[in-house]
C-alpha cells in the first residue's frame, strides 16, 4: 500500500508551494486618481423586479460586484471620471451604460434587462481569449453556467459536459479511466493516453502533462462558477494537446462573506433480474458527498476555499472509490487597475482498478481474483499565480506562473507488484491584450514550462525508477479586426516547439509467459517537434440577432511521454514503444450560422471538417500466450498518414413561456481513415482484428449519430424541475473484441435523469434525482458495463 509518509509529503509539498506564492498577495502601494461610488439596481424589464446575482463591472478596471436578492449594488473605489458600467447574467440580453463618477462623490446607475434565451445571453471568454457576447464570437462555444452546475447534488465535471453538442465521455467506471472526446478527437484508450483534448482551471493546465489524463468523473465542480467547451480552431491558440477541443473551467470567487456547505446520499438500484452478478446479491451500494465553503470579500482582498469529499461503494465489483478535493482561490486588488489571483487544486482519489466483465451475464463482476482487490491511487494538484495589469481601457497584461503535480500508482496486492509515475510541472507565460484603434484588438504572449517524469513503468525494463524531462515553448499573435459594422475578422498564428532528452526506447520483446523476455532498444527519431499553426475566423452580423461565421485553422500535438515509452496495458497486454512516433497534425474549418430567431427561440448550426494527418492512435501488433492457453495482445502507438472526421452540429434553446427552457441538440459525424492501404497489409494481425469491425474505414470509438434533450421548468418560486435525455449510436469499429456483427459493441442507448430542487428558505435548498430513469443497461467502452439507475437525495446551505 502507498504508505503515509509518501501521501503527507506530496500534499505539504503542494500546500507550502501555493502559500508560497500567497506570501506575494501583500499590499502594495499605490497611488491612484481620487475616486468615487457608484450605487444601482438592475431590475427585469417585464416586471421592474430586481434581478439577483446580476454581474456588475466597470470597464477597463478591475472593480465588479453582484446584485443582492433585490438586484441592489454598490461599486466602491471607482476612479473618477466618465465610465462604462456592464451588466450580465444567464437567460438576459447583456445591457451597458455609461456613468459620470466625481471625487468622494456617489453616482447612481439604474438597468433594466430582457429576458432571452440561456444561450443567447452567454457571454464568451474563451475564444479569443478574452470576453466577447454570444453574437460576436467567429467559432463554435459552448457554456455551461452557474445555475446548471447548481442544480446537481455533487456536480463533476463528465456530468456536466457530456450533454454539449458533439462531446462523449467514456467511462470505465468508478475513479478509473476516462476519456472525453469533442468532434471525434479521441478514441477510448486506457489511462487517458493521447487525448487531444486539454483541459484548463482559471487558465492553468490540469491535465496530467505525461499522458494528457484526466479523470473527468473525479473531477468535483462544487466551486465553479462556469464552463466553457472549446471546439475546432477555437482551441488554436492553446497549442499542444489542445487540436481537439477545450474545456475551460472557472473557478468560484467570493463578492461578499459566504458559507456554503451541503451533503448528498444515493445508491445503486439492483440490475435487471436477467443478471448473473454475485457482487450485487442482497447487496445495495450506496455513494454519498460533502462540502463544506467560505469565502469573503474585506476590503481589497476576496477569497474562496473548498473542500470537497466522496465515498462510493461501487456499482461494480471493486469500483468504489473516495475522493478529497480542496480548491483555493484568492485575489489581493492592489489598485482598481491590477491585482493578484492565486488558484490551487488538490485532489486526491483511492479505488479499485479498472477491469474488464468476465461475460455480459456477469457484467458487474471482476475479470479475476486479482482485479478484486487491485488499486489505484491518485494525487493531482495545481498551485497558480496570475499578475493582472489594466494600463487603460485599452491596454492590458496578464502575467502567470504555476506549478503542477500528477501521480498514479497501480497496485496488484495478489502478486505484491505495483507501479508508479509522477510528474512535476513548472510554467511562465505571459499576454498583452491591446486595443489598437476601433478596428483593431492585438493579442501578443509567450508560454513555456519544464517537465520531469519519474516512473517505474516507462523508461526501465526492470520495474526501478527512472525519469526524463519535456520542455515546451510556445508563442502567439492574434488581431481582431473590425473591417466593417458588421463583418469582423479574427487571425492568429503560434509557433510551438516540444522536446525531450532522451535517445531511446526500451522494452522487453515478449511470446510466451513462460519462455525470457528479450530486451529490446529503438532509437527516438523526433526528439524534437514543432509547428506553426495558423487561423483565420470570419464573423458576419447578418442583422442584431443573426450572426454567420466560418473558420479555418491548423493546430499540431507532440507525442506524449506515455505514447512514446509505456511498455504496460495496465493488465490488458503489452505494449511495444515506437521510437518513429512523430507528431501528428490537424487542419480544421468550420462554417457556421447563430440566430436568435426571437427573445424565446435561438439556434445555432454549424458545419466541421477536421483533417488529421499523421494521428497518432494505438493499434494491436500481435500477441503472446497467456497463462491457460489464452493470448494477450501487444499494442503499438503508429501514426496513421490521414484520416477525415466531418460532421454536423444543431443546438435549439426554446422558452416557450418564462417559466419553462427547453434544449436539443442533435450531431451527425463521419469519421474515416483515409489511408488504409498503406496501414494494414492483408494477412496481418492489425488487418484481421480491424477488418473484422463492422465498418473497417471507420474510426475506433467514433460515434455516428449523437443527441441530448433537456427540459427545464421553475414549477413555482422555489420549485424546479428537471429532465434530461441523451443518445449515443453504436459504434462502427473498436480496438478491440472485434466481430463483424458488433456482437457487444458498446453505443446505441438512450438514458434520462430525472430532477428537482426545491427552495425551502433564501439559504436553504434540497435536491431529489434518478439517474438513468429506466435502468438502461449499456457500456460506454467494449466488455466495460456503465451504471444503471440510482437515487440521490442532497440538500445545500449559503449563508
């Protein structure tokens, strides 16, 4: 077992680093205009009610607040002089207006906002790297905001996610892996190798830096305060390991003294009585959550911290897991025109390895004794420092540096083996957001950071520990340019460069468990990669609530440290390095159209081609024989020359009345090799076990056809109910158990939630929800059986 003393080290280690860079939120003088208040309240249009939570700024300083519950504010500190004064908030037309503030004197600024639809009233930061309104962004984003992250009893982030347009994640239960693929990015691969999907916290990486991992299922939402789902070229400007798409969280930040807490129970309902399973006979396994959260806003400080805690028995054998997760985000405004943030993560989850079922009669069993007991142990934290400076309405700079750590370790108890790998992170970067003139807005900046990876699985053939290190740089430059009223254009180009300093590749050659090994070395052709990755976007406002755009863009990957060494398939085979990997490349375009057909109906349609040349995937080379006369198959990473993925995107938001919000979103997406010629030599086992998938052209773990429905209505002032829906074809190929008939092929499923909250005070509310209404028995990954129903009752406090 991971001992203690190793758990203590790693969590103090992160602990002092982020106190370290909070020894730097101290005062500062400084020494400002003379300044002046500024008091409102923002109210509904239709009613002249106040509207609460309302986000109020001043432009071109660093000063904002929200409403109360009767859409009151109060802005203090505000230099004098004419400003600009800009409201927002989800289901309203973001408003402005223009306020004249004296010396020691208080000015009074009253809004009144429409209501329109969720995704009309989104405001998008994301694209282009700053906030830009729904109408004006030239590619394709989508947000999750606060009060649908609230409406679940113990948010994560693969919930919360999974419903967007052209997004799947699959799972393979408990705290295992996972993957999120967006637009067909990723094939399903153990341990989260090779997503092409980066994800982000207030702007800093989380991904684990030597696999790209996540475990999206683990990843606790209780302190968010939205999501943004980047896509195509609109992840341009994120360089390596971003080609797929984006995910960018926001954390929570207090505007006022608050106490949150709250605690959710639920359990697994037994299976179909067709089940054979012995882990769930006379047993119900139940899950349960915790949080508790202060933050405060006292003077020129504001500040949030959150802990978050799980517990989950499993609704498979050995697939339980527990999970503490403590978030940290702190802001010192050292004037109205810079401050500094800090934001930290430490997350830490125990639980059963992930498996295979031993038949579909048995699908909540374990493949083996030794699968019952195996574990695996994770730690990720970030500790991030943000320097901010407005030098005026036009000119900013964002200065950051952070620090990152990642470890699993896997433990097989019955043979009292284990490995390990770790991964220390440091970056820099730094951007100048410039706004030149009317016409044009100038985005310059620069990233670097440095990697070590130690490991006992990947860089040794004798199970010691070793390490190498990654170094990465990257630079960009993006204008936006306003060629007229109406037709805005948004070019970009950045430049990256990754590279390692090993020479070579080492593994042991293997054919039989029973005969020696052979030790085998492969020379590392690409040590270093790089690539210049353009991108123009074009957003047309066709009329004030229409807006058309088209994109086109290149972005690029550089192998990751587990592509390039990892000898182990996690119990599932072996795996023989590449030392040819190369990097792997992506030209995307887009053509799009959002239209805000009236305040109650938006749309948005859009059209993708992602070409991919040289996608690195894992494919199976052959075999070894196993104990009892079975085989285990022995996995390669190739680069495939080319492969095409196209589809379409439709996403309609309907409020039929105020109090009822209605979603659907519907994908179609085709996704082929286009170079299986020179892949697969027929007679060979690569070609066998592809050209034995119902469709061999098709792309492993790409879905056809995808759709998700929501209906949201506020029944009363304090009730709100909640159903959701979504659709995943089966898929046409998988790498894996393969047959011609997709005998067990996972997909084609439809599963409902069901949920309501109900308001029982201003600080009081509780949350009942079914998960997988109808006991949908289905699998997200081949042999690898997803949950079925559950029941969660939670209740939430805010003080």
């Amino acid at each position: 077992m991971k001992s203690t003393k190793t758990r203590v080290r790693s969590f103090t280690r992160i602990v002092a680093t982020a106190w370290c860079m909070l020894a730097f939120l101290v005062p500062l003088t400084s020494y400002g205009a003379d300044t002046g208040t500024v008091k409102g309240q923002v109210t509904d249009r239709a009613d002249g009610e106040g509207v609460y939570g309302a986000t109020v700024t001043i432009g071109g300083t660093t000063i904002s607040t929200a409403t109360d519950m009767d859409g009151n504010f109060t802005l203090r500190n505000v230099p004098a002089a004419t400003q600009k004064l800009s409201v927002s908030i989800v289901g309203y037309a973001p408003a402005s207006q223009v306020v004249t503030v004296g010396a020691d004197a208080t000015a009074t600024a009253n809004i009144s906002l429409g209501q329109t639809t969720i995704m009309a009233s989104e405001v998008v930061v994301g694209a282009a790297m700053y906030s830009q309104d729904r109408l004006d962004v030239p590619v394709t984003v989508n947000v999750i905001n606060k009060e649908t992250i609230k409406e679940e009893p113990n948010p994560t982030l693969d919930g919360l996610i999974e419903s967007v347009p052209g997004v799947v994640v699959s799972r393979a239960g408990g705290q295992t892996a996972s993957q999120v693929q967006i637009r067909g990015s990723n094939t399903y691969q153990g341990g989260g190798i090779a997503t092409r999907v980066n994800a982000f916290y207030d702007g800093f990486p989380i991904n684990a830096p030597q696999s790209n991992e996540i475990v999206w299922q683990t990843a606790s939402m209780n302190s968010v305060d939205n999501i943004e789902v980047l896509k195509g070229s609109a992840a341009t400007l994120y360089g390596s390991a971003a080609m797929g798409g984006v995910v960018s969280v926001t954390g929570h930040l207090a505007d006022k003294e608050e106490i949150l807490a709250g605690s959710s129970m639920g359990f697994y309902d037994a299976p179909p009585s067709g089940d054979q399973s012995t882990y769930r006979e006379s047993y119900t396994p139940i899950f349960w959550s915790s949080y508790f959260g202060y933050g405060n806003k006292q003077g020129k400080w504001r500040y949030s911290l959150m802990y978050t805690h799980s517990d989950d028995n499993g609704y498979r054998e050995n697939n339980g897991y527990y999970l503490n997760d403590f978030k940290l985000k702190a802001r010192y405004d050292i004037d109205a025109t810079q401050y500094l943030q800090i934001s930290s993560i430490y997350n830490d989850t125990e639980g059963g390895y992930q498996y295979q079922w031993p038949d579909a009669a048995h699908a909540y069993d374990t493949y083996s004794a030794k699968y019952a007991v195996a574990r695996t142990y994770r730690t990720n934290a970030l500790a991030g420092l943000n320097y901010v400076k407005l030098f005026d309405d036009n000119i900013s700079l964002d200065t950051r540096t952070y620090y990152t750590f990642n470890s699993t370790r896997n433990e097989y108890p019955t043979t009292s083996t284990f490995n390990r790998t770790y991964a220390d992170r440091g970056g820099i970067g730094t951007k100048l957001d410039w706004r030149l003139n009317d016409d044009h807005r100038l985005l310059v900046g620069v990233d670097a950071n440095l990697v070590k990876v130690t490991s006992s699985l990947l860089f040794t053939t004798n199970s010691s520990y070793d390490d190498e290190q990654e170094q990465n740089f990257a630079s960009f430059i993006q204008d936006e340019w306003k060629i007229t009223n109406k037709l805005t254009a948004l070019g970009s180009v950045r430049y990256d460069w990754s590279g390692i300093n090993a020479d070579a590749v080492s593994y042991n050659a293997i054919t039989s468990v029973f005969t020696p090994t052979t030790p085998t070395t492969s020379q590392i052709k690409n040590k270093s990669v790089d690539a210049i990755s353009p991108r123009v976007a074009l957003n047309y406002k066709a009329t004030e609530k229409m807006s058309l755009r088209g994109s086109w863009g290149q972005s690029f990957r550089a192998p990751s440290i587990y592509e390039r060494f990892v000898t182990d398939a996690g119990g599932y085979g072996a795996v023989y390095p590449n030392g040819d990997l190369n990097k792997e490349t992506m030209t995307a375009y887009e053509l799009g159209v959002f239209n805000q057909i009236s305040d109650n109906i938006s749309v948005d349609v859009v059209g993708f081609i992602n070409d991919y040349k040289d996608m690195i995937e894992s494919v199976q080379i052959g075999t070894y024989t196993y104990y009892g006369g079975t085989t285990s198959p022995i996995y390669q990473y190739k680069n495939i020359p080319k492969a095409r993925i196209w589809g379409i995107e439709t996403n309609l938001n309907v409020r039929p009345v105020d109090e009822v919000n209605v979603n659907l979103a519907y994908t179609y997406m085709n996704a082929k090799h286009q170079s299986l010629g020179s892949m697969y030599t027929p007679g060979s086992l690569m070609y066998n076990i592809n050209y034995a998938n119902p469709d061999p052209e098709w792309l492993p773990y790409r879905p056809e056809h995808m759709a998700s429905a929501s209906v949201n209505w506020k029944a009363t002032k304090d009730l709100a109910l909640n159903v959701n829906g979504r659709y995943l074809s089966k898929y046409k190929n998988i790498s894996s158990e393969t047959n011609v008939a997709g005998i067990n092929y996972p997909g084609n499923y439809v599963v409902f939630n069901l949920g309501t909250k109900y308001q029982f005070t201003q600080s009081v509310s509780g949350t009942l929800a079914c998960n997988n209404l109808f006991n949908e028995q289905y699998e997200e990954i081949v042999n690898f059986r997803a949950p079925g129903r559950s029941y969660v009752l939670g209740v939430d406090f805010s003080y």
